[in-house]
C-alpha cells in the first residue's frame, strides 16, 4: 500500500502511477519495508512480488559491492527516510534471488504525506546492463522526479477523495488534482438516477477564458449506438484516447456532437475519456484534455487516469449511497419519533435532531403518550449510536416500554426496572440511558411529576415566567439509577416533585450539553442559565431556540421533550 495509506483502490492507482517505468522501482514505508514492487525490480532481482512485500529491504537486498551486509548504520537508503533528503548511490549491490550480489546505481527521494516523510521511493537499474553513460544522471534523476509527482498526485486523490459524502464536492475536488499536473482542461460528466447526462465541472488553466466553462450543464441522452467515445464510455465501454483523426470524425448522435464541439471550443490535441465507475455501476465520465502539440496521453498515463476514474466513481457511488440512505433514515425517523398526545391540559413540544455525521438517524429517542390511570408517560432515550443500527434498536426498546408501561399500574422506577430486565432477552441492545417520567394532575392541588432515571441527564424545571411562581430554574436530581445494560438495579429509584402552575420541564439526550474537551458541568450549567431566560417563549419557539444551544463541536444526534404546565 501507499506510505501512510491503504487499501486496494490506492494499490491500483499506484500501480498505474509506474508499471510502465522501465527502471526498477521499490517502495518502502517510513520503516524501511517493501510496500511495492513494480514489474522491472521483480525481473531484476530474479524475486517473486509477493516474496519481497513486508521485508526489511536493507536486509534483504542492500549488499556492498563483494556481496557482504552493509551495517545499518551507514546505510545511505535508510537515511532518506531519516533525514527526508534525496540521495544517490552508484558503489551498491541489491542481491537477487539467486544469491547473486547485482551491482546497481540508485536514485531514492522520501515520500511526503500530510507534511511527514511516510516512506521513499527506490529506482534503481543495473549497471551492467544499462546504456552508454551520456545523459544517464538526467535521466534517472528525471525518472525519480517523474515517479514521486504520481506518488504525491496518487496520495492526494486517495486522501481528498475519501474525505467527502457528497456528490458535488467530489466532484469539485476532483478537478484541481488532475489540473494541470496531468490535463490542461477536465471536463467531468454524470449520470442521473433517471439515465439523465449533466456536465457538472468544467476545469481549465489558470488566467482561461471563463466563457469555456459555460459547456456545464444537461447534455443530449447517450445514444447507445453512438461511435462516439463519450457515449460509449457512459455505456461501460474501456478508457480510450482520442488523437486528431478520431477528434475530427462527424459526430452521430446529439451527444457526440456536443463533445465534438467542446473539444474543438478548447482547441484539443488530444483527450482521453475514462469512466467514473464503481462495483455497482458506471457513474459518468471524465474527459480529459491537451492543447499542445507533441502532448498526446501516453498508455501509462491512461491506466492511471482510468484509476484515478475509478477511485472517484467510487466516492461519487459512496456519495449517493449515503444520500440514499440518508432519505430512507430521515422517513424513518419521523415514523419512529410518534406524535405527541393533544389535549386541553397537555401541552407537549418535541425536537430531534440527527447526528451531524453518518446516516442522519440514530438511537435518541422521545415520546409521550397516555396511561390507562389517566397520566401521561414522557420518555426521553438514548441507545448507543447514530446510524441505523441504532434507530432499529431504539424501536424494540421504545415499543417494549410502551406496553410495560401500560400493562400495569405500577412507578416508574418499577417500570424501568421490567424494561432493564426484557432488554436482555428480547433485543440486541448493549446498553442505553432513558428517563421515564409520569405526568399527572390530582384531584386538588398542582401537578405532579414521577420519574426515573437510567443514567440520563437529569430533567430541568424551569419556573414560570412572572410571579408568584417565579424561582430558580434547577435541575431534578433523585431518581438516578443505573443504566440499562449494565446488569439491574435492584434499587432503582423513583423522585416526585409537585410542578407549579406555568412552569416548563425540559428533558434531552446528551447530545445537547456534549462537547468534547469542554467539562460537562459547565455546559449543563450554560443550558439552565439559557433556557431559563428562554422560558418566557411559547413553547414550540422554546424548543427552536434550545436546539440552537447545541455545542458547535457536537458529534451525537439530540432529541428533546418539554412539557408547559397549564396555568393555575
């Protein structure tokens, strides 16, 4: 794999990037390990690829001129690494397979990766066997220029690329990688979920006449009987370059006739086509294109476009996989968070929101709904994670607690505590934190809150907004229990506390005090400062404006439920 990367995409960009080179080439980690092999060190060395990956190549190879071990202390390759410097040898010997010591001249330049040297890259050729010595030194050290520019542009397309779920910048962040390292104008076109072709990026030089980049937008469908590279490339077809003959054929199909109009707009010398194709399917298309003359892509460097199509067919794929999973995620979530009971008396307003990152769905949870002795069960969860994993298993738990809850007449904590034990038996959730809460009206006197907590946050009463009710906005903490999960709570505790006329009781998942590096209580006290003050609001826009409060550094889904009791 690439110094500091990985996986099988990069393998096969950076085989691309010098398979064709006609000088042996190793590439070794930071530690002096063999990460890959091009074709000519494998013939030169007598050695199998797979034999030489994962050894330490100064032990394996690196020889002094009568075959002996060169300490490891005065080995120049090793250095490149150490000191992040070029060098040079021409009095060395690598050993083949064989036993042979192969007398070699070598060029080594560290590979930079995020600032940091990740590895070097090797080529060497063997003395005996190579060409007069005119212009030889130009030629190697042009070769190793040549090979650490692929390795750089490989990094940067595994790296950039693999930052993003969204299409349009995927798409935006391809074409700075190939301009003008490998083309002097990209054009990058793709397929819609209707069989539809948009141009979406057109790239070109710096100080271009913007004007060309008006070629964006919907094109002509793709014909599939088309000669046209475009086209049948869009069909699945393999890389091709185009030279001046191919270019000026009469175009066949209204697609064709586009392409052929925008490579004349540039002035093209040659254009090479690649798709943009993952395992599922062909995504679109990348042209790329040359405007010098003598500049014509070379079959090297078509392999390594294809790759480099390849690899962001496959962000681009990943892209719309999510988005399409993220469509599904949010009409589950709004099947999954039921709505809140309405009645006279219930004033009830409930908020989610999904995890900034992942599926956009996940394991906060709240409900309420009515009890067979006449209260109102409010819940507020959470099951560990934010993806669909999650939402499944927050599902089981709430639709378990519903029917507890209402089998029997029973506390809260009592409640829970069945809940606890049929989690173990009848769901796959690890653990989870959840408060129930009993609101309820008596026969005379103010309303009444029952509640348990399983390792939640702790509810917040805010006081109603003018007096004679007004106090300090606290948090309720009896009824703190253990959480679900972590083997039973034998016991688990109720609190009771009666809820003055106009007052607001806020429950939330930990998502909304959550920030990572900051100190919790901190934040817990910023969130009752705050949604005291905001108190006063009617209480729809109360929960708007608590959302808000969420930390910018939030990494977690957030659900809450506030409950407005009615005025006296």
């Amino acid at each position: 794999m690439i110094p500091g990367g990985g996986g099988e995409d990069e393998q096969r960009l950076l085989g691309a990037a010098f398979a064709g080179l006609s000088a042996g080439v190793l590439l070794l980690d930071a530690g002096g390990r063999i990460v890959a092999v091009n074709p000519r060190a494998a013939e030169l060395l007598g050695r199998a690829t797979a034999a030489m990956l994962g050894a330490d190549a100064h032990e394996l190879l690196h020889r002094d001129p009568g075959g002996g071990r060169v300490p490891r202390s005065r080995c120049a390759l090793l250095a490149v690494a150490e000191q992040g410097r070029p060098a040079w040898g021409e009095s060395d010997a690598f050993l083949t397979g064989d036993g042979r010591a192969l007398p070699v001249r070598w060029s080594a330049a560290p590979v930079i990766r995020g600032g940091r040297t990740a590895g070097l890259a090797v080529v060497f050729a063997d003395i005996a066997g190579s060409s007069a010595p005119v212009g030889r030194e130009a030629a190697r050290v042009s070769l190793l220029e040549g090979l650490t520019e692929r390795l750089t542009l490989v990094g940067e397309i595994t790296e950039v690329l693999s930052g993003t779920l969204d299409v349009e910048e995927a798409v935006d962040r391809l074409g700075p990688l190939l301009v003008p390292d490998l083309a002097d104008w990209v054009a990058v076109d793709l397929r819609t979920a209707e069989g539809d072709v948009r141009r979406v990026a057109v790239l070109g030089p710096a100080g271009r006449d913007a004007a060309l980049e008006a070629w964006r937008g919907p094109l002509p469908p793709p014909t599939a009987l088309s000669r046209s590279a475009l086209v049948r490339v869009l069909h699945g077809a393999e890389p091709v370059v185009l030279g001046a003959p191919e270019m000026a054929e009469p175009p066949d199909a209204p697609l064709a006739a586009v392409q052929t109009g925008f490579l004349r707009a540039l002035g093209a010398t040659s254009a090479a086509v690649v798709p943009l194709s993952s395992a599922r399917e062909t995504t679109g298309a990348i042209t790329a294109v040359r405007t010098g003359a003598g500049r014509s892509f070379t079959d090297a460097e078509l392999a390594l476009l294809a790759d480099i199509g390849h690899r962001a067919g496959v962000a681009i794929d990943n892209a719309r996989l999510f988005g399409e999973q993220r469509d599904i995620a949010t009409a589950m979530q709004h099947h999954l968070l039921t709505e809140l009971p309405r009645g006279p008396d219930m004033r009830l307003a409930a908020r989610y929101q999904p995890a900034p990152a992942g599926s956009r769905i996940g394991g906060d949870w709240y409900d309420a709904f009515p009890l067979s002795d006449g209260a109102t069960a409010l819940v507020i969860g959470d099951v560990i994670g934010h993806d669909l994993q999650a939402a499944a298993r927050m599902a089981q738990l709430r639709n378990i607690l519903r029917a507890l809850a209402w089998d029997r007449h029973e506390a809260p904590a009592a409640v829970v505590a069945r809940l606890d034990d049929a989690m173990a038996s009848l769901t796959d959730v690890p653990m989870a934190t959840m408060i129930l809460a009993y609101v309820e009206k008596p026969p005379t006197g103010p309303w009444r809150l029952r509640w348990t907590s399983a390792g939640h946050p702790p509810p917040l009463l805010l006081p109603a907004a003018s007096p004679p009710c007004r106090g300090q906005a606290r948090y309720l903490e009896a009824g703190q229990g253990l959480v679900l999960g972590a083997g039973g709570d034998p016991e688990r505790p109720d609190g009771t506390e009666d809820l003055p006329a106009g007052s607001t009781l806020l429950l939330f998942t930990d998502g909304l005090v959550e920030d990572p590096g900051a100190d919790l209580g901190a934040q817990l006290e910023r969130l009752r400062r705050h949604a005291a003050a905001l108190a006063t609001h009617p209480l729809e826009e109360f929960c708007d404006q608590i959302l808000r409060l969420q930390p910018p550094r939030n990494t977690d889904d957030t659900a809450l439920l506030a409950f407005r009791v009615p005025p006296g």
